[in-house]
C-alpha cells in the first residue's frame, strides 16, 4: 500500500540521512519515478523533506523530524530488535512486512534505545546464512501466492484449498480446515484437521492454495506448542520405523541426533567410541542418515542396513577404480 511505502521512505531518511533517488527505490522495490511522486506528496503533506543536488545528493529531512516510542526499557528494546533480525523468510512470507515494521519500530525509540539497536545490529547475528563449516542452512522455497493464502486462511478461520503433492503421489486437490503454522529448522508446516482427522502437510509441497468464503471447522483457540508435541510423538511412533545399533565418533554425536527419531540407548565404548541405539523413519532413512557419516560411523545391526551401505561405498569405490 502507498500509505506504507510513505511511512518507510519517511523512516529511511530518518535513519539513514541523505539517501538518492536509486538508492531509495532499490530499498522499497519501487521504480525511481515512484519515489520522486512519493517526495513530491510528503512534501505537499507538511513532510520537510528537500533535495540536494550535485554528484553526491539526494533527499533528506530537516533535522529533529521525528516520534518517540517511550515505555521501553534496554532489555526490552533488545529483546524486540533481536527478535526481529532472524531472517525475514523463515516468518511465512513476512521478510518484507518484518524489515518495515522494524524500521518503524526503530525510529520510534528513544536516542538511548536507538544507539543500543545500532549495538545490538554490529554485536548480534542471529541464523547466518551458513555455518562454521561454509553449510548453507536448509531453508524450503514457498512461492509468495501460497503463503499468502495460506497464511489468510489461518487467520481468518477459513477453509482452504491446497494442491498438495505428498512424496511418491501425484498432486490432488485437498480441502483442509487450518489450525495453525509451525516453523522447525527452516522448514514450514501446515497443521489442519482434515474430514475430522488430524493432518499435518509441508508447506513446501503446497503448490497452489485458495482460501475458502466457508468457515473452518476448528477449535476457537489452540495451544499450537503443545498441538505439535502431540503430532511429533505419533509421527515418530508411526510408519516403518528400524531400529538401527551403531559405533559412533562423539564428535559427530549431534548430527546423527538432529536426524534420528529417537535414541533409545547410548554407553562409551572401550574404544572411545559411542554405543547408541537410534531409530529412524525407514530403512531409506538410515541408510541416508548413515551414509552422511561416513567413516565416522558404523551401523551394527541390522544386517540389511550394513548390506546396503557396503553395497552404496563398494559403488563409489568403483567409479574411482581407474583414478591415477
């Protein structure tokens, strides 16, 4: 909406000082001549921004233009900014709405709160996009039309309509009562209740989304934390699951734990090495699970999973078999 975008060119001269004309609309993603409009009607509704001109100029506003936001000790302005700094994509679409609600938020604070969210900015960095060891984090692409329907449709208490396309399946058509949405390590979750059973789908296997006029059929108010307990402990109960017993280096102990369903035993081995016995989805899931471990890891039973591993690296060897 205009009446945002002249809010935030307002916070980003506020902030920033002299900003040029490209600069502004690369910052709002807006084309140049839209921002020179935009001036021109904050000029005309009292707003005292002016140019300057010459090979470093551009806009600004006069000096003390500005509200304050009063009620906010430190601790609670910190706890409001670094909230606000994790990714903008990992919000269900909201990156955009994120940055201008934080501009908002920052202008409105008092100088001595300000200077502490320009602290915060340099010392604070909350989910880089990659880890120690150069990893990008796993993050799920969702097109924006989805997670705006989705999103509607949540709040509204509306039926939905998802073209969903579950693992192995053809894409289908579903029509779904939303409950609520859950984001876990980068990846988004759709909870509804679906012809009156429980259903949980991954938003990024959406692939189109159409918010209904028709009321959902739904509780009037949830506890979503624990509603996802609940649908952890079945999904992990469920489906065919193996019980896997494995030699492991401790240094890779959290990896395997953050993939692993459940560890149901772990002891120190003579070795060194760790006893574990962990369960994982399915065979597939496994032998994955084990492969990313390389040598750091030895899966003890069952047999059929040793089989398959030997076979996957007796595979590998063979295609460097000709290497000088």
């Amino acid at each position: 909406m205009r009446a945002d975008r002249l809010v935030s060119l307002v916070l980003i001269l506020r902030q920033r000082g002299r900003q040029s004309a490209d600069a502004l609309a690369r910052e709002l993603e807006v084309s140049t001549r839209t921002v020179l409009r935009d001036i021109e009607a904050l000029s005309a509704a009292g707003v005292p921004v002016y140019a300057e001109r010459g090979r470093n100029g551009g806009f600004a506003l006069l000096s003390g233009f500005r509200t304050e936001l009063t009620g906010l000790n430190h601790d609670e302005a910190l706890a409001l900014l670094t909230a606000g700094s994790a990714r903008g994509e990992q919000v269900f679409g909201l990156g955009s709405e994120l940055a201008s609600a934080m501009r908002k938020v920052v202008d409105a604070l008092p100088e001595s709160n300000r200077v502490l969210a320009d602290i915060a900015a340099q010392r604070f960095l909350i989910d880089p996009e990659k880890d120690l060891l150069s990893r990008r984090a796993v993050t799920e692409e969702v097109p924006d039309a989805v997670l705006i329907e989705v999103r509607r449709a949540v709040l509204a208490g509306h039926k939905l309509r998802i073209h969903y396309a579950a693992v192995n399946r053809a894409p289908k058509w579903r029509t779904v009562d939303p409950v609520g949405l859950v984001t876990v390590r980068g990846k988004g979750y759709l909870l509804t209740v679906t012809s009156g059973a429980d259903r949980t789908y991954r938003l990024s296997r959406i692939l189109a989304a159409v918010e209904l006029a028709e009321l959902a059929e739904r509780p009037a108010s949830v506890d979503l934390e624990q509603i996802w307990q609940e649908r952890s402990t079945r999904f992990r109960a469920g489906g065919d699951q193996v019980a896997v017993r494995l030699r492991l280096d401790p240094a890779r102990r959290e990896e395997l734990v953050e993939t692993a369903l459940g560890v149901h035993a772990e002891s120190a081995g003579d070795d060194g090495w760790l006893r574990m016995e962990v369960t994982f989805q399915d065979s597939r899931h496994a032998e994955w699970a084990l492969w990313q471990l390389g040598v750091d890891a030895e899966a003890l039973t069952p047999q059929s999973l040793r089989v398959a591993l030997l076979s996957r690296a007796a595979a590998v060897a063979e295609s460097y078999r000709d290497s000088s």
